[in-house]
C-alpha cells in the first residue's frame, strides 16, 4: 500500500456539466456546498478540495450566493 492510496480521489466533485458540456456549480445544493467548507465556515483552500482555480472560483461564488440567500451561514453558530 503507498502512501498516496487515500488520496485516490474519493472526493465528491461539485463541479457538474449541463447538456451543453458547459461546467457549473449550483448555489441551491447545499449539502455539496457545505462540504467545501470548514466547521468555522471558511471555504477551503483549492488543494484541499483538488479543483482547478477555475472550479474554486466558481464553488467560492456559489457559496457566496447561497449565503447572500440564507442557505449557508456566514460563520459557525457556535461562537
């Protein structure tokens, strides 16, 4: 077993594709979204999630939108 084999992409990807073949991230799935954050409420860095810096840049907007729409907290409630 290497050292690698946990990171054997187990990742679930947020990113998804429209009939079109043109790639998005919707703000409405939440349950993705929140894995893409931490408990305190950050959005995780780009190699953690292993996304490209376009994908980051589209999960950070999405996330930004759901918070701007009340579907995501700005931060932890356990302050």
């Amino acid at each position: 077993m290497s050292q690698f084999s946990r990171f054997s992409g187990n990742k679930p990807k947020v990113v998804k594709e429209s009939e079109k073949g043109v790639k998005f991230v919707d703000y409405k799935d939440v349950d993705a979204l929140r894995r893409m954050l931490s408990p305190n409420g950050k959005i995780y860095g780009r190699k953690r999630l292993s996304t490209t810096a376009r994908e980051q840049r589209m999960i950070a907007q999405a996330i930004k939108r759901a918070r701007h729409m009340g579907l995501l907290p700005y931060t932890s409630a356990t302050l």
